[in-house]
C-alpha cells in the first residue's frame, strides 16, 4: 500500500512539473496566426486589411494573456466576429 501511494505521489509530481514547463505564445505570435488563418480562409490580400485584423486579434491577444473567464473569452468572440464584420467587406 506505502509503495503504491509513493507511486501516486511520484506520478503527480511529475505531471505538475511537466505542466509548468509547457511554452506559452506571445501575443504577437498569437495575432500573427489567427490573422493568417482568417486571412487564409476568406482569401484576404489588400495589406491595409491584413494590417488592421492583426491589430485587432493584437489587442484582443493582450488582452486574452492576462486570463478570462468563460463568460469574458465568450464575449471576446463576440467581440472579434462584430469588429471584423466592420473590418471587412459585406462580400
């Protein structure tokens, strides 16, 4: 029983410290993905438009790496679809 709880304890101090040391993205990084994936599916290619949807999923980065609950990172999204739909064109 003693050597199968020292086990346990092993095993999860092992999954604590490999949690810790996972790399977190910067926000830079962070934005330059997102824009490239939306950039990429809605075959964006005027650069001004391209500028201001990194400077938004930017801020929304900046934001986003200070940690949100649930109901704020839900509110992001909704946040960031009503301001690329003023971003962008109807079409």
């Amino acid at each position: 029983m003693k050597r199968l709880f020292c086990i346990l304890l092993i095993g999860c101090s092992y999954l604590t410290l490999a949690a810790q040391n996972i790399p977190q993205r910067l926000p830079e990084e962070y934005a330059m993905k997102q824009t490239e994936m939306v950039c990429r599916e809605l075959s964006i290619t005027d650069s001004i438009q391209r500028h201001k949807i990194y400077r938004m999923h930017l801020k929304y980065a900046m934001r986003q790496q200070k940690g949100l609950t649930r109901q704020e990172a839900m509110q992001q999204m909704l946040d960031i679809n009503a301001e690329l739909k003023r971003i962008l064109p109807d079409e």
